[in-house]
C-alpha cells in the first residue's frame, strides 16, 4: 500500500469521526428552526460549529504533509542502506587484495557518510517546514476563530434582540 494511501485512510477516518458531531449540528439546527421558528440564530450557531472544526482538518492536512514527506525520506534512506549493502557485498566478491579491499571500503565509507549527512539536512528542512506550517496553522487558526466568533456574537445579538422583540409583540397582541 502505498504512502500516500495510508495518510488518505487516515486523513478519511478522521472526516469520518467529525461527520457525526456535523450532522448532529444539522439535526439540532432543523429541530431549532421547528421549535423557535428563528433559523437565523441557529444557522450562527452550526457556522461557529463548522468553523470549529475546519482548523482541526486543516490541521489533518498538514500532518499528512509531514508524513508524507518523512515517509520519503525514510525510503530514500533505506534505499541508500541497501545499495551500500550491494556494494560491499559486490567489493568482497571482486576484490581480492586486503590492500585494495580497505581502500574501497574506505571510499564506500565516505561516500555513505556524506549520504547520511545530506539526509540529516533533508530530515532538519522537513522539521523546520512542520514547525513553520503548525505556527502558521495556529495563527490562522486563532484568527479565524475569534473573526467568527465576533461576528456570531454580534449577529446573535440582533438575531436575540429582534426574537425578543417579536415575542413582546405577540404577547401585547394576545394580552
């Protein structure tokens, strides 16, 4: 299976366990609008549930990023062990000189250890990235949140004032 399958399952089955908290937004809504007649306030009420949860798949997204790209890297690195493998393998079939043998080893050395430097680096830009993307996630995150909040907040409070209004007609009207 391959990588980005995996991090798709996932990222899935994380939909799959907020779809429950969304449709009981909506059933609450429907019930609400029956039992108030007052759509309006309800409908603030499932759009700041909504904006909930939008950074937390956002956040999804970007852990699948970095798994992706850590996945990758681990691959390239395993492929590098193995072809280090193949090669000194090869080096003690064709080589026959003890002499030669460690120069080749020596050479086989560096040229590995340079690789794993090169992946250290690769592995130091993935960290980085991630904690940019996370800082960045958070900032978004926070922002977007008390953006809709404000805004719910002030359209509660005409949505309530204009119900309370209504509701003080109806009872003068009855009285």
């Amino acid at each position: 299976m391959a990588t980005s399958q995996v991090f798709n399952q996932w990222f899935d089955i994380n939909r799959a366990l907020l779809e429950p908290f969304v449709r009981w937004n909506e059933v609450t809504l429907q019930t609400a609008e029956r039992v108030a007649g007052n759509r309006q306030l309800f409908e603030q009420w499932f759009e700041i549930n909504r904006a909930a949860a939008d950074p937390f798949l956002r956040w999804g997204e970007i852990a699948f990023s970095i798994g992706e790209k850590v996945a990758r890297h681990n691959l390239s690195l395993a492929q590098d062990y193995l072809d280090l493998s193949v090669r000194h393998i090869n080096l003690l079939r064709e080589v026959h000189d003890p002499k030669k043998w460690v120069d080749e080893e020596g050479k086989l050395a560096v040229e590995f250890s340079q690789k794993i430097v090169n992946h250290a680096g690769d592995y130091l830009k993935v960290a980085q990235e991630s904690q940019n993307a996370f800082k960045s996630w958070a900032s978004e995150a926070v922002q977007q949140t008390a953006d809709k909040a404000q805004q719910a907040v002030s359209t509660t409070a005409k949505a309530t004032s204009e119900t309370a209004g209504k509701a003080a007609e109806a009872a003068k009207s009855k009285a």
